[in-house]
C-alpha cells in the first residue's frame, strides 16, 4: 500500500469511528436539569471533544494496523 493510499484509508476510517464515538457519554440538558433559556433542551452540557478526538485517534490507530498488517501478511 503506497503512503498516499495509507493515509486516505486511515482518514477515512478516522471520520468513521469518530462518528461512532460522539455519541458516548453525552448528556443533553434536558437530562441533566440545568436548561438554560434561550438553547435547545438536547444540547449536550460537556461534549469532552478533545478526549473524544484521542480516543478516536487510537482507536483508528488499532484498526488501521490490523488493516494493514491484514494486507501485508494475507495468503
């Protein structure tokens, strides 16, 4: 796998699991209780995007050496 078909992969892969990763942990002021005039109830309190960026980075990370050494060593 050339460098430029490497990081398009892992770029992909990378948009898909954070999609997959937004979604933990959120809670919505609506379920915390603490609405505030003026927002949307189901807006989230904390999102935490920066541990939920890292969190993807390693997970992509893990994927995509699976990926590749699948491609590398497969019969």
């Amino acid at each position: 796998m050339s460098t430029s078909m490497a990081i398009a992969v892992y770029f992909t892969m990378w948009w898909i699991v954070l999609f997959a990763i937004l979604p933990w942990g959120v809670r919505s002021q609506h379920e915390s209780g603490d609405w505030q005039q003026g927002t949307d109830p189901g807006a989230p309190i904390a999102p935490k995007l920066a541990v939920k960026a890292l969190a993807t980075t390693v997970v992509s990370a893990i994927l995509f050496a699976a990926f590749w050494a699948y491609l590398e060593y497969a019969p």
